[in-house]
C-alpha cells in the first residue's frame, strides 16, 4: 500500500482512543527502558514518540470523550507502525541511491547509539564569547527567558539529574538552585525544555508537516528533542535520556533558527572564525581567507583557509546551516542536492582555488608543488554524508561534475570529506598533540574507504577506528570548567 494509505489507516485506528491517554502510555512505555543498549535499540523508541506525535498532530474533533487507551492497545499501535516498511509499496526504492537509503536506515538508530557529550555547551560558548548586548545574545535571551550561560549552568545540573537515573525532576531541584538563580530564570529554564498536553498539541500541529505526512518522516529523529520533557503538575518527566541529550545539544540552535536566515548570517561568521581557529592548531602552514584571494586570479570565491603540507594542500571551509531534519531521511535524490547546495558551493569553490593557484602561481613552493588536495567541510549539524564519493553517488547525475581535468586531478572526490564540529575539534587536537599526522590520517580514511569491507558511513568512524582521543575545543573546555565552578558554588551556597 502507499505510504499515505497505510498512515491513514494507522491514524483511523489511533483515533478510537483520546490523544492524552496515548501520549501517557508512550511515557510509561519509554520509562520501562532495558539496561542493555542492545536491547534498548531493538525497542526502538523513537517509533514509540513518533506515535505521540501523529496522534497529538490529528484534529479529529471529539477525541477527549473517547476511552483511554489500554497497554495491549497502545502496544499494536506500536506493532503497526514497526511493520510500516513491509508493508508498504517501495517501488522507488530501486530509484533511491543505496547511499539516501542507508541514511534513512540509520539516521535514528544513531541518534540513540550516540551518548551524552560536553559538547553540547558550544554554540552557547561562543555567543557567551561576544559582549552581552550581541545580537544573537540578546535575541537567545528574549526567546528562551535566560542568558546563555546560565542555560549552560542549568543544563549541565539536569544532565547531572538524567545521568544518576533520574526521569523525572521535581520543582525541588531547581529551587535549590534559586540561590544562584532567580525563579524566573529555573521556571524560563523549565518551560523552555517542556512541554503541557496542550502545549504539546499546540507544538506538534505547528510542525510544517503537521497535514502533510511523507515516508521519510518515517525516519526522522524525534522531534521531541525540541521539548524533552513532558511538564505535568510540579514535575518535568524526561521522555527518553538520548532525547535529552540530542535537545541540549540542539536547543540553541533550535531556539535561535526561528529567525531563518538571518541568524543564520550572523552565526554563521561566529562559526566560521572558531572553525579556523581549530584549524590553525594543527601543525602546518596555515593560510586564510585573504592569503588565499592574493595567490589566485581576481574573483575567485576561496575556502576559510588552506593548511600547506610537503605533498598535499588540506583546504577547510565551514559550512554552519539551519539544516532541518528532513534533510537527513529525504529519498529524493533532486530535493537532496537542494537541500545541501551549500556543500555544493564549498567543492565549486575548493576545485576553482585548487586550479588558479597552480595557474596564477604566486602561492609558495610547498603550495605549487603539492601533488594532491583534500577539502574538508565542517558544518554545524551531522549531514550523514560523510565523503565526496558518497556525496556525488547521492546526487541527480551531472550534479557535482568536476569543471576540468585539472580539478580532478589534484582534488578527486574520494579526497572531499563533510564532518561536524564535533569531529573536526576531535581531529585538530589529535593532530596537535601529535597522536595523528593529518595527511597520513587522511590518506588511512580515503584507502579505507575505496573498499566496501571497510568503508565508513560517517567520518566519526574513521576517528573510532584509529582510536582517536575524544577532545574538545578550549572553548567548550573553559565554558564546562567555568559552569561547573559555578554549579558548585551554586550548590554550596
């Protein structure tokens, strides 16, 4: 059957019952989690809110007067929707590049492998890095109703909470706190990481696919990461730990990307001076932006920065985007490219500056006489496209052709790599302390992954293949450091 018909039917069953019974099910569902990640996964929670949030976005009138739902009667409205794939007609799938498939496959299976990371702390970091009426402060502080260190402050303290096991937080832990902050900042706090029923159903049917339901939303991330606590009475109930550890991740991202584009310009630039930073630690000769724009011809847009090697030229550009989570479960190869034309624009870019430095040659020696280049494009936000070969292979043909032999020559595909901020601090202090040469490491990835045996979906494998240590930038660093003194005096106090 389509995917319309099968989610129809799905829908018409849910509807015997009244939404709030549901949405309490699935939190009693989702508490009686598996002390094995193993058989955690195979549980599959997000289907579980998936179901909470179908059921919360239908307006079938009436539905408050109906019976509540049974345990047995919530469990094969789960059974139903984990049977979705087998059922229904994926004639397009032969149509759909292996490449889209397997992200949709995986993209929430990953987001619940991944745990908690301090990292969480960085966009927050580098807005409290600016002046206190910074725009994107300000704006962060007008929309959530607190500043952003003190979201980092009460962030780290409710991860404390969900770490020791904690699932459901009364009023009585924030209130210890009030003696460091106000009430008004712990209840901003509260209502800005949960969620009533009604402003549950008044937040799902706001989704931009809240009448519309396509198959890739099948396999999306749980949108309840946006609000990962249920609010009811005096207490906040953490709907699924990992939930709350991809919306800390995310939360101010997600509270500042309301205003589109505009944020986006603006954190944009604050994103692109960190990833150079980190750049600029590895052990090479590092050029920016201008150096690079006085080696080529006039009017050829360059990468943030080149780092100069005997051998190779290792370009870095910094791609931060909205990139909403359909990008990550669309099987249409067109709307995919799309959706990623900013990484499209970084490649043009890379190939053009790869060329005209060896055309013009005013660059140095070491530059003009490298005999490859690889490009590496760090973006805000996982885009499951970890190297150029996979990238193209998920492209509409002729999408990504490279513009002249020369640029194939020196930048093949298999040399383009797209990874997080998260991976690229990983990579750029490894490479500082000397555990990993940055060529040597990138010619181990690009050899590993010409072999189906030991290719890698995302380049974070490559890391946790050669065992790379797991560390951060001095700024996120300093801003867990400084929070937890503060947390502690909080605490003490």
């Amino acid at each position: 059957m389509s995917f319309t018909d099968a989610y129809k039917e799905w829908r018409n069953r849910a509807r015997r019952f009244n939404i709030e019974s549901i949405v309490s099910g699935a939190i009693d569902v989702l508490g009686e989690r598996s002390p094995d990640p193993v058989e955690e996964l195979g549980r599959a929670p997000w289907l579980t809110m998936l179901m909470v949030k179908w059921a919360c976005q239908d307006r079938f009138p009436g539905r408050a007067h109906l019976p509540s739902i049974s345990l047995e009667q919530l469990d094969d409205l789960r059974q139903r929707l984990w049977k979705f794939p087998e059922r229904l007609d994926r004639s397009d799938r032969n149509e759909m590049p292996l490449g889209l498939f397997m992200r949709q496959l995986t993209r929430p299976q990953l987001g619940f492998q991944r745990g908690f990371s301090k990292s969480f702390v960085r966009e927050a970091a580098l807005l409290a890095e600016q002046r206190e009426d910074y725009p994107l402060r300000r704006l962060f502080k007008k929309r959530s109703g607190i500043d952003v260190l003190e979201f980092i402050d009460l962030g780290l303290g409710t991860f404390g909470k969900i770490l020791d096991g904690n699932r459901v937080l009364g009023d009585a832990y924030l209130s210890s706190l009030h003696g460091a902050y106000t009430p008004a900042v712990t209840a901003s706090f509260q209502r800005s990481l949960s969620r009533t029923f009604p402003e549950l159903l008044e937040f799902c049917r706001s989704l931009p696919d809240a009448r519309c339901k396509v198959a890739s939303e099948y396999f999306e991330f749980p949108i309840l990461t946006r609000y990962p606590f249920f609010r009811s009475g005096n207490a906040m109930i953490c709907w699924h730990p990992m939930v709350f550890y991809r919306g800390l991740e995310n939360f101010v991202h997600s509270v500042l990307s309301e205003e589109g584009q505009e944020y986006m310009q603006r954190f944009g630039r604050l994103f692109e001076r960190h990833v150079v930073t980190e750049a600029r630690k590895v052990p090479a000769e590092f050029v920016d932006e201008v150096g690079l724009r006085s080696f080529i011809a006039a009017d050829t847009k360059v990468p943030d920065g080149l780092l100069s090697f005997p051998g190779c030229n290792v370009f870095i550009e910094a791609k931060a985007g909205l990139y909403h989570e359909s990008v990550m479960t669309v099987g249409n190869s067109g709307i995919f490219a799309h959706k990623t034309r900013a990484i499209r624009t970084a490649v043009g870019q890379a190939w053009a500056t790869s060329v005209s430095l060896r055309n013009v040659r005013r660059a140095p020696p070491r530059v003009l006489e490298a005999e490859t280049d690889y490009l590496l494009i760090v973006t805000n936000k996982e885009l499951g496209a970890s190297r150029g070969t996979g990238l193209v292979s998920m492209y509409p043909d002729g999408t990504l052709d490279y513009p002249n032999s020369d640029a194939e020559r020196f930048l093949p595909y298999k040399h383009i790599y797209v990874l997080t901020i998260d991976d690229f601090e990983r990579l750029t202090n490894a490479a500082m302390s000397g555990q990993i040469e940055l060529p040597v490491f990138l010619e181990s990835c690009v050899r590993d992954d010409e072999q189906p045996e030991t290719a890698k979906l995302l380049f974070e494998q490559h890391l946790n293949t050669r065992e790379v240590h797991l560390r951060f930038s001095q700024t996120v660093e300093q801003a867990v450091e400084s929070s937890l003194e503060r947390l502690g005096r909080a605490l003490s106090g």
